[in-house]
C-alpha cells in the first residue's frame, strides 16, 4: 500500500485490490485457497457495501449498511489474523493488510456511532 487516503471509500477500493494481490501469495493448497476466497469476500464485500451504504436515504438504512461494512472488515481482520499465526503468506503485505483492517473498522464503527448519536 502506497501513500495514504483519506477518502474512506478509495481507502477500501485499495483495500480490497491489495488484498487481491496480497491472495497471489497464499499457497495453492487448501488452506491457501479458503483464506484466500474469504479475504476476496469480505475484504471486497467492505467496499461494495460502503458504495450501497453511500446511496442510503435513510439514517437508519445507513447505519444497517454500514454495520455490514464493519462485519466484513472484522472479517477480513480474523482472516488475516489467522495467517499471520501460520505465517502463510507475504508476511510484508500481510501484516500490513491486518492493521489496515483494524483501522478501516475503526473508523467505520466510529461512524455508526456518529450516526448513532444523532438519532438521539
């Protein structure tokens, strides 16, 4: 990952490419394959559901889109915490990848807690 964004959905659209590249570097074996399938998903997942979450028209709808955009990163979090424990993997890219992954779901959640508030 190069310099830093701060448009939160150009963030996940790289997001979701590095971690193409990253699954690239994961074995062909079946391991390999299932960690690699799932980061696709829900790394991929965060940034289309981000997109749905950006044409809301209701706070509400905004704040159950988003909370699946969270769910995903977590996801992808996990993942990533799972090959960093077997070494599987570009360990460069992939330590990378997993903080990442925490950042990106700190700030989504911290923007279903603004949304949250707001209501109230």
């Amino acid at each position: 990952m190069q310099e830093r964004i701060f448009n939160l959905e150009d963030r996940l659209v790289q997001f979701a490419g590095e971690c193409i590249f990253f699954c690239k570097t994961l074995p062909n074996d079946n391991a390999g394959k299932y960690y690699s399938d799932q980061i696709l998903r829900s790394s991929g997942g965060a940034a289309l559901n981000y997109g749905e979450a950006q044409g809301t028209t209701t706070t509400k709808d905004f704040i159950h889109k988003m909370s699946i955009v969270l769910k995903e990163l977590k996801e992808t979090k996990v993942a990533f915490k799972i090959l960093n424990y077997t070494d599987l993997g570009d360990k460069t890219k992939r330590i990378k990848l997993y903080e990442e992954s925490k950042e990106l779901a700190l700030i989504s959640a911290k923007m279903i807690l603004n949304k949250k508030n707001k209501l109230t």
